[in-house]
C-alpha cells in the first residue's frame, strides 16, 4: 500500500511539470512546457503574481515568527487573563 501510494506521488508529480503540446505553443519565454492555459497578456500579469508573491512570503514569514515567538510578556495581556483564569 506504501508502496504504490509513493509510486502514484512520483508519476503526478513528474507529470505536473509538463505542458499539453497545444497550451506550450499559446505560452510565451519564461513559462513555456511548464504551465497549461495561456500565457500572461502583459507585463502587469508579471508584476501582479510578484506582488501576490511578495505579500504571500512576507505572511508566511511573519506567521511563523510570531508562531515561534510570539513576544507577549505583559502580566496584563489578554492572553495571560484567558489561560490563568481559575
């Protein structure tokens, strides 16, 4: 069962990575033989996916910062009022 299930894993993975003879001649430079669809239309769809790009990092980073250290150390915070509440 492990085994096959790594298998079926391996096979969509390597086949992700590869476009659809008819999406490969609609895509353009940078994303040909990656994606399906067609390409992006201009140079805003570049800036566009670098912005969602840019404030999709910056979340995850700062998410796991303040995960990891969450930096509260105030006697009075709500969190110390809700946890020590007996």
């Amino acid at each position: 069962m492990k085994k096959s299930f790594l298998v079926i894993i391996i096979i969509m993975v390597g086949h992700m990575g590869h476009a659809c003879p008819a999406c490969e001649e609609q895509q353009s430079g940078f994303f040909r033989g990656i994606t399906h669809g067609s390409g992006p239309d201009s140079r805003w769809d570049y800036l566009i996916v670098a912005a969602m790009a840019t404030i999709v990092a910056a979340t995850l980073f700062f998410s796991v910062k303040w995960l990891i250290r969450p930096g509260e150390n105030s006697r009075h915070h709500i969190k110390r009022f809700i946890l020590n509440e007996e």
